[in-house]
C-alpha cells in the first residue's frame, strides 16, 4: 500500500523504525526466546529495560536526584485525582489554569477533594488563548498551581514557562500528556509533571510521572495504595505489575529520539512542521485557524473549511490521499491535524498540498 | 535457538500463534497502513476490535446481559480498592476467605475502607489449602464475601464455587487473575469477577471486570472518578483512554482459545500437564509439594528440593535445558512451576523429563 500520514490525537503515530523493532523481537526479545510481553518484571531482562529508560529519559531532560520518575497506569485522568490527593499536604485550596477541556477536566476531578481556584481562564474565548501570567490571580494558601502545557482539543500551547514567587512553598504541576518530549524544558521549575504515554511517548495505557519527593508523603486518608505516590516511590513502579509492554515501547521510543538529536533538534523539527500548516492556513481564505498565533500548538493543529458541509468530502478526499484520522474533536468540529514527534516533516507536507488542491477544487 | 518454555508466573507466557500474528500485524493491521498501537481508541477500527473482544468473550463465558464487561487499568491492585469503595452500599463490613498472599493483600487494602471480617484463613497452615465452605464463619451484615480463586505464590485454587445462601444480597466476588479463563465457571454466581490479564488473557496493564450492574452506583464519597465503576459503564471503558495494545492482545488470545476447543478443553488439557507434574513430584522423594492435594492449583506448581542448595543448579541446568523462570516466589523459596492456558503440554514433559534426570545425578 502507498504511505500513509495519521494525524492522529492520540493514541497516535509511532515511529516506524520503533514499530520495526518491535515487530522483529516480538517473539525473541535480545535472544531470550521470549517477547518481552511474556517476561517477569521483576526478572533481570525486563529490569534491564526499565534501567535503560531512565538512562535514556535523564539524558534527554536533565531530571535531578530529588526527582522520582514513575511509571504508572490510568493515564492523564488517573493524575487528575492523584494530584490534589497527594499534594494539598494539609492546605484545602488550590489553582488552576483553565486553558481547554483537558484543564477542564482536571479541574471537576480536582474539585472533589478541595477548593479550586480558578487564578485564569480562557473560557471566554473558548479557550483559543493562554492567559498571560500578568493576568494570573493566584492565591496566597494554594496547594499548588497546576497548567495543561498543552491542549489537544483546543489546540493552544504554552511557549513559556510561569515563574511562581515561591516555587518551593507553591509547586508548579504540569499536564504535558500533549506535548511532553516535543521540546527542552527545565524540570526544576515544576514540582510535578505527568504525561500520558499514547501522544509522544508510546503506546496508550503508561504515564509517565516525575515528582519532587519532598512533595510525597501526605496523601489524603482514603487514597487508595494505588493513587499515593508514596507506594510507587516505594516499590520503584513495582508495587503491581507495571505495563510492561508499554514500557518497553516507550524505551523504543527514546532511543529513536536520540538518533534525531534529542530535544533541541526535535523541537526544531517540530516548529518546522508546524509552520509549514499554519503559514498555509493563514495565508488561505478557504481554512481558518482559531487559535491566537502566539499561543497555537506545535502539536495539535486545529482548523475549519470555510463551509462545513465540504467536511466530509475532505476527509474522504484527504483518507484517499493516505492522509487519515484528520476529523477534528466532535466537541468542536472541522479538522485537526497533530504533529507529534513522530510525523514526519514529509506527511506535513502532503496534507498542505492535498490542503491546496481541495481548496483549488471547491473554492 | 532451541525451543524454550517460560514457566514465569505472570507476565507469562502467550500463544506463539498470538505473538505471530502480533507481529505480523504490527505496522499494517488488517490493510489499515497502521499499527493498533497508533489508532484512536474511537476510532472504527478499535471499536470493531473491542466489540469482537466482547463477542468472543461471551461466547468463551455465557455473560448474562444484566453483566457488565470493563476493561480497565491498575491490574487486581486497582480492584483490591475499587471493590470495597464501589461494593459496600451503605454497609460497614465485608467477609473475606484468606488463602494466601493475594487475598492478603486483598484484604489489606478493604480494611482502609471498612471493617473486614475473616470469615476463613488457610494461614494456621501456611495456606496451603482452601478452607472448606462448612469452616466458613460468614457474618450476617457483610457487602459482600471475597475470594481469591487461585493463589499464584501458595499454589493453591479453589475446585467449586461457594454457595451463599443470598446471593443477591451478598454477592460473591471472585479475584480470578490467575485462573480466568482455564476452565469453565458460573457467572451468576458472582457479583463481581476481576482478573488482571498477565497470566492467561495477554499482557500486563488490563484488567478485566465482570460486574453485575445492580451493584454499581453507590460508591464511598471521595472515590476518584477512575476508581468508580459507573464510570466506566457509562463510558463503555471508554472515560479515558483504554490499553488499546493490550486490549487487541488480548482479543487474539481469545480466538486461539476458541480454536484450542474453547473452556472445557482447555480445562482438560490443564487438568493433563497438572497430572504429568504434581504424579510426578509425588512419586518423588527428591521434591515435595506441601500444598493439600485437594487444592492443588492447577495454574501454579510450587515445589522444593530436599537439599535447598541444589536450588541454583537445579535452575541453572533447568535454564540450559531451555526450562526457564521456575526460581520461586522471594518469599516461599524452592521451585514454581506455571502452567498457563499457553504452556504446551510438550512444556510439562520436558520439565518432568529433566526433573526425573536431575534428581537421578544428585541423589
């Protein structure tokens, strides 16, 4: 068959040399004679995966001793409850930054263990822009201050990073399920980071967890075994059996990350890409971007035909041109293209020029 | 390489079928240019391969439509919380049977969300045996009775189905993780079946719910939105995103299940390799099984030496002879034996020819 570009929110596209890999030790991982879905996890071949992840993951982004990374289950939504369970440490309140519906969602779950604060919002421009931290109104006793970095529905991406005034006292906690690894960023100005793997990572069903462990300790009488961080640093991921599969996959993906370069180089890769969809639509009067270009996604590129009843005819059109999964969230309509690191710069390119060729045929 | 046997207790071993057609599959599933891995989970392509799952599954089990199927995340850890928090309905208390670690741990977590009573313990004897239904001191108010229905470190398993005597007001729940699907059984006769999937379903990071849906709906106050079964039968496993790869291992095990002749033949063929191993250990006075042979589990063969030092040679030459992962539990010592649905028959021959062979050099 003819290559295909998925565009994919998530679970998404993976790199095909990962794939590759992963096709070829699936019955006979590093001449073990098993796959690595049959392995104990706590047998020397699957720990030796696991040691080699980390590895890979700290040289990708410097993670200092005082941070734990876990691996755990439940993705993004299973964080939505273990976050404040675990990190309100005797204070009752918390804020938000309500950015799109991932925000949103942390948000309701976050309400039922304590007080939120919603410091800012961009509901009233359904969320096609980042508040500006000048326009922040954090409180003086909250818990923590968690952001969603970026934005799959919305397609909006913090470019920055906030500085708290007291980050110590007050931790920055991070959604980057969308666009963890897509980009450098500096751990240290957050005291949680969470990242579902199915966008960036791997496959659906691990997220990935790095926490400052001075954080841990205070879960919330009730919280299940499972949902306290506690228990994971304990057992180093072990205290159940982890997805082992996932995991390894993920380790797959690492390394195909090194051989891009890393970080630096992926980022670049990634504003190239991104560029090269936006600077069409915007010069287009057939497709329209709604979000406010200084805050739109590298990851998630939203967008809508002028007239919505040639949507279907795009994705028919586009789906023959090997060009799938562009039918944007049925919350908001129109298209969505994601870029994540693993599409590439050449599947981009095929869908401006399918882009162009459409507009040209029904303009 | 020559032909090898994975004894692990779980993650464990899979149907080579399985893994081949995994693999096979791997970059292009059914002509779709994509991996599973790399498709939405609501998509038409995971939803057909789900509702398969399901059909398979209820024709492997009769499922009485007032039964609800999850497939959900965390393993049996998650469920050892999510009963208590989803089962007690108002009540304080719950009876549990103690037949070994996994119901200890059970057990363990229940007591974090109300009162447990041990209605039976196997522990003055090490568990090394199923208390009898007529030991059981069931209490008149419990939510429910809990039973672990095969212990994969004690090596025990239970051979019949308790009886209570209201069912519909106690409802029986079955931690089934280690031999779900090895043998046929009663759905109505519980109110809620969990089993994580490494041992005979697929890979870790699923596991399965079978819940009668009576008993959803009122779950304890402060239970995380994922920890609540409801959710997931409002949202068809489908609140977050499910272990989409997982989940497709899974579907291709139960069709080679189905083509093994379905439950009661694989029971027979599993009732055979136990035969083979257990006649063969206790004609032996060079190993020992300390397990009641009423009880014996047919899933798990725990096994010592007479000279424990043997141990390491015993493993060694057991692992050159392509016999691998038998080293037991850290916390029971000596030998363990895992005869999952994949296990062939040939698997237990051998073992049984190199154990007879062994014990000759060293006796």
């Amino acid at each position: 068959m003819n290559q295909l570009y998925n565009f994919s929110a998530g679970p998404a596209v993976l790199p095909k040399k990962v794939l590759q890999q992963a096709r070829d030790e699936m019955l006979n991982w590093h001449g073990s004679g098993m796959s690595v879905m049959e392995m104990s996890h706590r047998g020397k071949a699957f720990i030796s995966i696991v040691e080699e992840l980390k590895h890979d993951l700290c040289e990708l982004i410097d993670i200092p001793s005082n941070y734990k990374i876990l691996f755990l289950q439940g993705g993004a939504s299973s964080q939505f409850a273990m976050v404040p369970m675990n990190l309100l440490r005797g204070k009752t309140n918390a804020d938000y930054i309500h950015t799109g519906q991932w925000s949103e969602k942390a948000i309701k779950e976050a309400k039922r263990y304590c007080s939120v604060n919603i410091a800012a919002s961009s509901k009233d421009a359904q969320c096609t822009y980042i508040p500006s931290q000048n326009q922040w109104q954090l409180s003086s006793d909250a818990a923590f201050v968690h952001i969603t970095t970026n934005e799959t529905i919305g397609g909006v991406e913090f470019h920055w990073t906030p500085e708290l005034a007291s980050e110590n006292e007050t931790p920055l906690v991070a959604d980057m399920s969308s666009n963890m690894l897509s980009r450098p960023f500096d751990v240290t100005k957050y005291g949680l980071i969470y990242a579902g793997a199915q966008k960036n990572l791997g496959p659906a069903g691990l997220v990935l967890v790095i926490i400052r462990e001075d954080l841990v300790g205070s879960a919330l009488p009730g919280t299940p075994s499972l949902f306290d961080y506690q228990t994971h640093i304990d057992n180093d991921s072990m205290y159940n059996t982890p997805p082992t599969y996932a995991i390894y996959i993920m380790g797959l993906v690492l390394k195909w990350l090194k051989d891009q370069g890393g970080l630096a180089a992926i980022e670049q890769t990634n504003i190239q890409k991104a560029a090269l969809l936006y600077d069409y639509i915007d010069t287009s009067t057939f497709y329209h971007c709604p979000v406010a270009p200084q805050d739109r996604s590298r990851m998630n590129v939203p967008f809508t035909l002028r007239d919505p009843a040639l949507d279907n005819a795009f994705l028919e059109q586009a789906a023959a041109n090997g060009l799938v999964q562009l039918k944007g969230h049925r919350s908001v309509g129109g298209m969505r293209a994601s870029l994540y690191n693993a599409m590439p710069v050449e599947g981009v390119i095929q869908l401006v020029e399918f882009m162009k060729e459409f507009a040209n045929t029904y303009d």
